[in-house]
C-alpha cells in the first residue's frame, strides 16, 4: 500500500467512503495499526494517560509526546501520522504553535499536527497552516480544557452549547484545518453540522453521520481497566490476557516448571570437559 495524502481522506469523503483513525504511541502500537489497514493513527495526548499514566492530558510535556511520536513513526509505513499538540504547546503564540509543530514534523516525522477548540485554535490552525503544516481541528469534548467544559462529559446538549460547538467546527475548517475530529456531541447535532463541513469529519461518540471514526488504541482493545466513556466498543480483553499470562509465568518460575529443557542452551561436551576441568 502507498502512504495515505490528505487529498486521498478528501477523495473518501467524496466518494462516502468511511475513514478508520486509531491512536498508537510507541511502535508495537503502530505495527499492530499498519497491519491492520487503518488510514490514519494518530499519536493523540490521550498518551498521557493510557501509557504515561497521568490523570488528565495536560501534564504532558511537548519531549514526551515527540518520544511517543518517533516511537510510533518507526513502526509505520502506510497510515498517514497526526500528532497531538499538548496543553501550553501552542496556545501563547503564532510562533510558539508553528515551533511546537515544526517539531512533531522534523523530530518525530509526523505528516499534520491536531489541536484543540479553545479560543485561540482557529488563530493557531491558521498560522500553521500558512507555515506549511497541516492541521487537523479537534472539537466538542476538548479533554485539554475539560475542567471549564465541566469535566469528561458530552458536549452541545443544549441549544447554545450546540452553536459554541458549531462556530468552533466553521472557525477551524475556515481556518484551513484538513479535517476535524467531532468528539463527545449528540449524533444529531453531528448531523446537522455535517451539512456544513467541507473536509473531513472523524467522529468519536458523534454517532454515525460522520466521515470516519476514531476510537483510541487501549479502550478499543481493553487494555485499560475499566468501562471507559459511553462511545466506546471494545474488541478485544487485552488487559485481562495479559495479567493472566504474566501471572501463569510467575507460577511456572514459582513451582519451577519454567525454564524446560527447550529452553536452555548446550555447550559441546569437550567444551564443557575443557572448562570444568
Ligand atoms: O488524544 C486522543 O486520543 C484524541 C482522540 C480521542 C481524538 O484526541
Ligand atoms: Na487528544
């Protein structure tokens, strides 16, 4: 397969053909994402806290999230790579933005960079943009400024918030965004805004009239304890595997049936004469 371009996720949207995004921040992560034939991963700052183990997205620092990305970048080929801009990486400026950016593009070789609704985002969408760089606009449940939008919670469910969300959606996708992720938003209220969106929408709980779907690596997976947020649909236990081979191992070391003898190695017996000797 060829890399995945922007123009080829506009070419699915005009053919309503839908477009696969998971998230993936190191590289077992992202071979797993390439061999399964998603279109884009994206190294979103929900890193923090499914392999960083934070308690929010906003303690993570632009370093951590660049080693997460050229992690990710090494195991991949096809999908085009978005990296998530963190908390207090691009709101200062124009210029802090575009240096954030630049970053995330030379140091980890990400294709675009993804920020968040919150005031200045059109502002800084628009100036990286003009920089070269491609930016994907996030909308909608923004965990980066959750606390103000009153915690992890669906967005535009009043008739007010559903325009707040409307205006950020038309800000970013006039800004020059390339596409946007629709996150947390009753699916109507998707619908209706989907009438007005030129490029292409990836939902996360936005329900179905999206352009494409993103669900992060560790909830679609179960790799986390857990239920997770209403949107999520698991496909796999992993979590619970994985504790249950680590546990199996450590019995077989306890009660010595690890190692065995397909697992040693020999040394020839006139070696072995020479050095006991
Ligand atoms: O960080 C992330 O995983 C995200 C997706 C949920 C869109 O921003
Ligand atoms: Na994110």
């Amino acid at each position: 397969r060829l890399p995945v371009s922007l123009p080829q996720l506009a070419e699915k949207k005009r053919l309503g053909e839908p477009i696969v995004m998971v998230t993936a921040y190191d590289y077992p992560s992202a071979v797993v994402a390439e061999q399964a034939g998603v279109d884009v991963v994206l190294v979103g700052d929900s890193g923090a806290m499914t392999v960083l183990g934070y308690p929010s997205t906003v303690p993570v620092s632009v370093d951590e999230m660049i080693m997460l990305a050229c992690a990710t970048r090494r195991g991949l080929r096809t999908p085009l790579l978005v990296a998530d801009l963190p908390f207090g990486s691009f709101e200062a400026s124009d210029q802090q933005a575009i240096e954030t950016a630049r970053r995330f593009i030379k140091e980890a070789g990400a294709d675009a960079v993804k920020l968040e609704a919150n005031g200045v985002a059109a502002e800084r969408a628009r100036a990286l943009v003009n920089a070269g760089i491609p930016v994907m606009g996030h909308v909608g449940l923004t965990p980066q400024t959750a606390t103000a939008l009153g915690g992890y919670r669906a967005q535009g469910r009043t008739a007010e918030r559903a325009l707040d969300v409307a205006r950020d959606a038309l800000a970013l996708q006039e800004a020059g965004c390339f596409s946007i992720v629709f996150e947390a938003i009753p699916s109507q209220v998707a619908s209706v805004l989907m009438e007005r969106m030129e490029v292409p929408i990836i939902g996360i709980g936005a329900g179905a009239a999206t352009d494409g779907q993103v669900l992060v690596f560790h909830d679609l997976l179960g790799i986390r304890e857990g239920v997770g947020a209403r949107f999520v649909k698991r496909y796999a236990d992993l979590h619970d595997e994985m504790v249950a081979g680590v546990r199996a191992y450590a019995e077989d070391v306890r009660t010595q049936r690890y190692p065995e003898a397909d697992h040693t190695y020999s040394i020839d017996p006139v070696e072995f004469e020479r050095f006991s000797a």
